[in-house]
C-alpha cells in the first residue's frame, strides 16, 4: 500500500466520472504496505479505498475482486468493490489496473489481545467454508516454487549463513504434501494491518490480494505467525492456543492438519523471511515506501525449526 503511482486531482476527477459517486472532495495517500498503491478518496457520497494495482494482471484482479464481492455477500466482513456505471468492479488509471471499495469502519491493532486473537480465528474458519462455494480458482504463487525461485533470485545478496538456513527449510519443505489437507480460499496475507476492528467486532478483512486456493491450514499459520508474535519475536501460547481452539469450534482440524502442523508454521515464516528479505535487497522505487524488517520472521522460523 505504498504510493508509487503518483496522482492529480484532476486525474482522479476524470477517473470518478465513471461513477455514481458525486465530485471528489479530496484525497490522500496510504503509506502502509508494500506491494499496491492505495489512497482514500473521499466523495460527495463518502470516503472510499483507491487501490492502483503494480503487478496484477487484470484476470488475477478480477478473482480478487469478485472475492471481496462474494464473501461481503456472504456475511464475511470485506470491502465490498463499487461498481461503475456499467457495472465493472475493474478500472484503469494513469495506465494501470485500479479498483474503488468500500472504505469499512474500524482500526487495525498494534497489540491484540487474547479476545481479538479468538474472533479472528473463528472469522478465519468462517471465511475457509464460504470459500469451498467459491466458483473461480487462482494457484498460490507463494508456494514452494516461489521460495525457491527467489532464493535463487538474491543468490550471493543473501548472507551465507542465511543461505544454509534457507536450504535446509527448502529441502524440509519439499517433502511436505500440501495437497492431501483441506482446500478452499484463502487470504493468505491476514496480518493485524489487513483486519479491523471496532473494539471486539471484527469490522472488515482487507486486502485480499494474495488470495489464492490453498491449504486452509497454512492460511491459519499465516495468521497465527503475526497475532501471537511476541515482541522477541517468538509465539505467545496462550493467544496461539485461543485462536486455535476458536478457529476448531467453527471448522476442526483433522488428523493430516494436526500432523501438518509445525511444517505449516515453518512454511508461513518462510514465505514472509523471504518477501520482505527481497524487498530489503532489491527495493522498489515508490513516493512513499515502506520496507518491513524480514529478520522477524527468519527469527520465527528458528523458533519454529526448534520447536518441532
């Protein structure tokens, strides 16, 4: 969500012509994230996300979209995508795909507690089984073969010891079989910056641009790696068990999840390690950036490797 699509009034105008929004009041740029350009944008009918796409292509948008759309109709709380005139979800601006939603109530939480850490587990198994019903069907791309393509990627940027780690949870890895354990769709990026709150209600689940077909396990580890992160950058038990136990009351784990466990924790640390590890090493160039430290979650992983 940093701004590396820079824009005018005047462009924006022109793109909210499209719309039946009424004139643009004002605007402004998101600087949190890394990967899209987001501003809010503010109407005569209220405020709204812009989201300027950097690296999608419009089929993959148009999943992610329709994403959004279908689990706002189904009780699950996302920003639903506005439509235009002609009933497109998908825009272009300054050349590049772009999309206006819903701006939802609510704020993101530096420190959840134990409570919040129990709603969105039971938010996240809600989300897995609405997803089973979910027509349309986009691959993972930070799967095993990405983590090994931008291993290969960084290559002599990375530290040796860094490499011996990295090799040894590639080749841990790659005797895991995702497939067998249960499928559905997954957000597979449910940080506390993509989730709101309005005191103990979960008022949205924001940026879905990773979603993707996966395993619901992982999308659980994924979760439980940023909301019950201690500030040593180890895993909380308590808020891990609660989230847990709160996502089983809704959708139990079975056996092969259970036993799949520990590799999925591992796996979710490393996809991160190794995003922002590439971010840090071959940085974007962006008006507003910001760049997140990936030696918390190569720490996690240690914690995770030595845990097993």
């Amino acid at each position: 969500m940093s701004v590396y699509t820079v824009i005018n009034s005047a462009q924006l105008e022109a793109f909210l012509q499209d719309y039946e929004l009424g004139a643009l009041v004002g605007f402004e740029g998101i600087s949190a994230g890394i990967e899209n350009t987001n501003y809010f944008v503010d109407t005569e009918q209220g405020r709204f996300v812009l989201t300027i796409f950097e690296h999608h292509s419009a089929k993959e948008l148009g999943y992610f979209l329709n994403i959004m759309a279908f689990m706002a109709e189904h009780q699950i709380p996302t920003a639903h995508p506005i439509a235009d005139k002609q009933g497109h979800y998908l825009k272009t601006l300054m050349n590049k795909p772009a999309a206006l939603v819903e701006r939802l109530a609510g704020k993101t939480l530096e420190h959840p507690d134990l409570a919040h850490c129990e709603v969105m587990g039971a938010e996240l198994a809600r989300f897995h089984l609405a997803g089973q019903d979910f027509g349309f069907y986009r691959p993972n791309d930070r799967g095993l073969d990405w983590a090994q393509q931008q291993v290969a990627l960084l290559g002599e940027r990375i530290e040796p010891a860094d490499q011996v780690l990295l090799g040894n949870e590639l080749a841990f890895q790659s005797t895991i079989d995702w497939g067998h354990l249960p499928q559905s769709v997954i957000h597979a990026d449910l940080f506390t910056d993509n989730a709101l709150f309005d005191g103990l209600r979960l008022s949205g689940i924001i940026d879905l641009y990773y979603a993707c077909h996966g395993a619901c396990l992982y999308d659980l580890a994924v979760m439980v790696n940023d909301w019950c992160r201690l500030p040593d950058h180890t895993l909380d038990k308590a808020k891990l068990t609660a989230m847990v136990h709160a996502y089983e009351r809704v959708r139990p784990l079975n056996a092969d999840e259970q036993q799949a466990w520990s590799a999925a924790l591992r796996m979710a640390a490393l996809r991160f390690w190794l995003s922002r590890l590439k971010d840090k090493l071959i940085p974007r160039e962006g008006e507003m950036t910001m760049i997140k430290d990936p030696d918390v979650f190569k720490t996690l992983l240690k914690f995770h490797r030595q845990s097993r």
